[in-house]
C-alpha cells in the first residue's frame, strides 16, 4: 500500500494561517492527481484543493482566495498554505492520491486535525 502523510494541523485564531503537508512516494507524487478533501461532523467529505503534476490546480469555491494548493519536487510533498482561516475551516484534512481534479483517488492519509477557534 501507499501512504500518504500529513501533517501541520492544530489549533489557530480566526484570521490565523496553517501550511499543511501531505509527504508522498516518488512515483507517487509524479503521477497522479494530489488532493486536499476535509471533513467536519456537520458536513461530509468535500474536496478543498487539488493538483495535478503538470501543476494545475483546482480549488473549492469556499477557499479559492484563502488556501494555495503547491508541490516541491524535490521534497516529493504537497502543501496547503491556508490563509485568513475561519471557524467553518475547521475539520480534519486528509490527503489523496489517484483521482481526478475533483473526485478521490484509493490513496489516503490518515489526516489531521485543524481546528480554528479563538
């Protein structure tokens, strides 16, 4: 199996920023879709970001002017900067590999923790 791992999660202030990061396999990384899905007790699953290796990226409309979705090559790891965070950010964040720009691919993260909240 692949594992994906995050990290970056925790607790933040409204208006506060995290940068989370899904670490990859090389082979991994290179060739599929990497994506950013998060899920809250109030709400099911929902893609927040997503890119792909030529680098294009997809965005939920809800983050599109707050989170920026990146990859290091060298690093083989994927980021989410997420600015001027809000209390409905909060959810657990899990990385995945293998889908399209807005489906989930078989390959997940075990997730972490954000929490915003002042």
């Amino acid at each position: 199996q692949v594992q994906l791992v995050e990290s970056g999660g925790g607790l933040v202030q409204p208006g506060g920023s995290l940068r989370l990061s899904c670490a990859a396999s090389r082979s991994i990384f290179s060739t599929y879709v990497i994506g950013w899905y998060r899920q809250s007790p109030r709400k099911q699953r929902e893609l927040v970001a997503s890119i792909a290796p030529s680098g294009t990226t997809n965005y939920a409309d809800s983050v599109k002017d707050r989170f920026t979705i990146s990859r290091d090559n060298g690093k083989n790891t994927v980021y989410l900067q997420m600015n001027s965070l809000k209390p409905e950010d909060t959810a657990v964040y899990y990385c995945n590999a293998g889908g399209g720009r807005v489906t989930p691919g078989g390959f997940w993260g075990q997730g972490t923790q954000v929490t915003v909240s002042s």
